[in-house]
C-alpha cells in the first residue's frame, strides 16, 4: 500500500499542498481549484499532525531500548520495527516545520517572538 509506505511523508507534503493552493490563489488562478476540496486538506493536515506523534520517541517510550539518549526525541516508523533512519527523521521535523509556519503566519510578530518563533 503506497501511503504506508509514504507515511512518514504525509504531513510533510500535505502541508506543501496547502501552500501550493495559497500561492495559486495568490496569483488569481483560483480557477484551477475549482472542485479541489480545501477543507478535506485542512483535516487531513490535522488529522496527520496528531497522528505523526505515534513516531516520536518519547523519553518514556525511549527508555527501554539500548542506548535512549541516543534516540530519545527522534522519530521511527512502527510499521518497520521501530527503524531510524536520518531521512524519516528529517521528513518528520520538516513536516511539523512546515505545520508550525503554517499555524502561526496569522500570528502578530510580538507573539512570535515570545514564543521564540
């Protein structure tokens, strides 16, 4: 099944969709949207946001494997016995990278700076 084995993709390029839409409304070529459903997209991004977490190395779930530090907030794929691979973790950061810009362009710049952004 491709999209188990895109998973780790999903949000990554689903948050890239988002931003292709905003860029081809930006430019009056709405049109070519036309029967594109948006707020199916908005949800799955959602949905995949929540979802991604499944792969995230929490300490407590870190801990009981060899070397924790090692791997404690990194990311796996469960559905490959828990691998870690450099590109699944980089899809993965670069996916909520892209989120976070996402859910926080509408935010004042005093905001952002408080929260570090």
């Amino acid at each position: 099944m491709i999209v188990k084995q895109h998973s780790r993709l999903f949000l990554e390029l689903t948050v890239a969709t988002h931003d292709m839409c905003e860029r081809i409304e930006a430019a009056n070529k709405g049109y070519l949207l036309q029967g594109f459903n948006r707020e199916k997209l908005e949800q799955t991004i959602e949905k995949r946001a929540d979802y991604q977490l499944n792969g995230f190395f929490y300490p407590e779930l870190a801990m009981y494997y060899k070397n924790p530090a090692r791997i404690m907030h990194s990311f796996f794929i469960r559905h490959h016995s828990f691998r870690v691979r450099i590109d699944d973790v980089e899809h993965n950061i670069s996916g909520y990278c892209r989120y976070l810009n996402r859910i926080t362009a509408n935010l004042p710049e005093k905001k952002k700076e408080k929260m570090h952004l």
